[in-house]
C-alpha cells in the first residue's frame, strides 16, 4: 500500500495566516450586521443524568470580538452520568481542535460538519478508553451570526420556531423503534435488535439493541452494547433569515411528554429564560417527573428589535415564512440577500451518515499540521509519512480504489472505524 509520502497527500499545505489577515477577511464577511443572541435554561432532574453547556463567548479568531460564536448542547446520560460529563468538559475542545487553521468565516463554516464528526469521535473514543459503560446523547449547536450548525447524536432534540411560525426539526432521532435505517445499520453491522423479553415469551417495551438493551442507534459511550452504536452525528447547517428565529433544545424528557409544535406554540411570545421554563412547566404538566427534563432556548434576534416578536397566527395561516432551499456553497450572495429578505431559511449543509468515510470526505487539505507532519483526522495525533491509513482504504487484505487518497487515520482510529462498521470486534476492554 502506498504510504502518505505519496503525492496525493501532500498536494495541499496550510501556511500560518497572519492575525491581521484573518481579522480583515473577517471584517469583509460581516456584511450583515449580527443578531442579538438571548438565551434561558430549565431544568428538573429525576436522575440527575442530564448535563448541558452555555458558552457564548467563542472566537474563531482569538482576540477578535467580531468572530464570536456561541455553543449550546445538551448531553442525556444513562446508565450513569460519566459519559455525559465527560462529552460536555472534551466535546467543544475536540471539535475546534479538528478545524483546519487560518480560515475565513466561510471556510470556516464550511469545514465546520468534519469537525463535528471527528470531534464526536475523538470524545467517544477517549471515554471508551477508560472502560467506562456510561453512555450519553448529546445535541451539539453552534450560533454563527445568523448560521446555526446542529450536530446530534441519541434522540435529544433541537427545533427551529421562525417569525413565520413554521417549525423545523434540525436533529434526528436515533431511536431503534423509530428509525427503519438505523435498525438495518446495527444489524448489518452485527447487532441484534429486539425487544425485552419476560417470563412466558412475551415482548414489551420499545426495540434495543443487544447485548444492552439500549433504545438509541447512536451515542457517545455505550461499551457494554458494541462498536456498531456509532457516535456518528447527523449534521444539519442552516442560515437564518434577516427576521430571525427561536431554537428549543431539549432532551427527551421534554419530547417524550410534548409535540415539536405544542413545545414551540406554549412558549410563543415569552423571553428565553421564561420560555424554557414554560416548556420544562408544561411537560411536567403534560407527563410528570418520570426522567430528566432539561431545556434550553436560544432566540436569534435581528439587531434593531430588542425582542422577539411573537407570531400573529392569522398571518401563520396565510403565509409560511420558512422555506427550506438548498443552495450550492459557490452561489452569490446576492442570491442569499434575496432569500433572506422574504423570509427563507437556507439549507446549507445536511448528512447523516454513519459511515467515516463518507463524512470524512477526500479533501485532502487536513491531513497536514503546520509542522509538516501528517496528522490523524480523527485524534489529531501527528503521524510519520509511512504511519497513516487512508479513511478510503479497504480492510487488511482487501484492494482500495484509492489507498492513497487522504484524510488518514492512525492505527487506533482505523480499527475504531472497522469495529463501528462491524469488521472487527473492539479492541477496548470494559472494566
């Protein structure tokens, strides 16, 4: 097999960018001004498994205010809260580890879904080196400005309520019961799937997976089920209209009791910190303290209006505000002006795929670190040119149309790979 040394993997270098440079580039992409972004969090706790994150003060450029993000998440554990605690101290670290160096915000934004997924990864793969059998759902939210990035993992949901009054789903849930493509995943990948069996043959209660009994496809954690519950997430990215919009994040302490559309329309008109109260106030109401109940609200405020204004339902019934289109990340921006001046929502970027290699892609432009060594896509360890092995190569033994096509992998992470795609049994041991 040919090694990294090949002239593939070494077509694309990234040089240091000077501050001054990045500061500019982002000054240049701010040509709409910023929204206000407010948020409130609740939360009543059963098992005192749920865990969440708040941190509105990110750089993508360290020093410079105007490249500020925020990160929302929320981590559902069980079976123990280790894996929940430990997503929410690694997870946003290994994400912003993962992203190349000295990018625009477009770029930035654009390589943002990879390093979602290697984040997710890298997190998973170090709590499973501790042989822990904790494991945790966990919805990942980066506000850029008016772009939102959802990565998720489990059934902890995030919803988009616009000014228009029309409700999108910006997660998937991985639930066995409910997902007819992840069911076919587990089991093409060696799992079994069923339901709890009692005394007299009979069957109840939701679909698990086994050796387990976990309900969920994918999560961070989980060594007592197997490698083939992925900590893959499904990514969705969006760009909000000018109008703006209100995100609830919650874990299935809420989504088990209440609608999307009865969370959105019983919190309408409240600000965020009264909201989420209200959403967590109404599935107590609707179901009782019966798990963790914890949300968070994010409005996404245009920056001449103080609040967010709720929706007239006569106008939600005459016209639909949100529109989700696709759009080529080359298109103009005067295409995302139009779009955004009659209340669209673009959809920028969606996959959900649980295999590596798919989500890894095969740009090439990652796999070297400044230092001019190669670097694993996943864990980010620095690599020698004969150590790495390309995401696209097939099994030991096998032929790979393009071994030596990068990002590569170290040997840790490419039988992490193997074992979450069912070839191999995982080399981690469970204490």
């Amino acid at each position: 097999m040919k090694d990294m040394a090949s002239g593939e993997g070494r077509r694309h270098r990234h040089n240091l960018v000077p501050l001054a440079a990045l500061i500019s580039r982002e000054m240049k992409s701010e040509k709409m001004e910023k929204p206000t972004v407010r948020y409130g969090h609740a939360a009543q706790s059963k098992k005192g498994e749920d865990y969440f994150l708040i941190k509105t003060d990110c750089q993508r450029v360290p020093g410079n205010s105007s490249s500020t993000f925020s990160v929302f998440a929320i981590f559902d554990g069980h079976n123990g809260n280790a894996a929940a605690i430990f997503a929410r101290e690694h997870l946003l670290n290994h994400v912003l580890g993962a992203m190349p160096r000295g990018l625009g915000r477009e770029e930035w934004l654009q390589a943002l879904p990879r390093a979602l997924v290697a984040g997710f990864v890298k997190t998973d793969k170090e709590f499973q080196s501790r042989g822990e059998t904790s494991g945790t759902t966990a919805t990942f939210v980066i506000v850029d400005g008016w772009t939102v990035t959802v990565a998720s993992v489990g059934d902890s949901r995030c919803i988009l309520d616009t000014q228009g009054g029309t409700i999108a789903t910006l997660t998937v849930d991985h639930r066995l019961e409910e997902n007819v493509e992840e069911r076919e995943r587990v089991t093409a990948s060696g799992g079994e799937v069923g339901r709890l069996s009692i005394v007299g043959g009979a069957e109840i209660g939701p679909l698990r997976c086994w050796p387990g009994g976990l309900c969920l496809s994918r999560s961070i954690g989980d060594m007592d089920v197997g490698e083939y519950i992925v900590p893959i997430p499904y990514v969705k990215q969006v760009k909000l209209s000018n109008a703006g919009g209100r995100l609830i994040i919650a874990s299935d302490g809420i989504w088990d009791a209440l609608s999307s559309e009865m969370a959105a329309k019983n919190c309408r008109g409240l600000p965020a910190e009264l909201a989420a109260r209200q959403v967590v106030k109404e599935a107590l109401r609707t179901r009782g303290l019966k798990d963790d109940t914890t949300c968070i609200v994010v409005d996404i405020i245009p920056p001449d209006n103080s609040v967010l204004p709720s929706s007239s339902p006569k106008k939600q019934n005459k016209l639909k505000a949100l529109f989700f289109r696709k759009r080529s990340r080359s298109s103009v921006n005067k295409l995302s002006k139009k779009l955004s001046a009659v209340g669209i929502v673009e959809e920028l970027f969606e996959e959900g795929s649980a295999m590596l290699a798919e989500r890894l892609g095969n740009d090439e432009s990652t796999c070297q670190s400044t230092s001019g060594l190669f670097v694993c896509a996943v864990c980010q360890v620095d690599l020698a040119p004969s150590e790495g092995i390309s995401v696209h190569a097939g099994a030991i033994f096998s032929t790979s149309t393009k071994p030596w096509q990068g990002p590569f992998l170290c040997a840790d992470c490419r039988n992490k790979k193997d074992a979450m795609e069912g070839k191999r049994p995982s080399g981690v041991k469970v204490a």
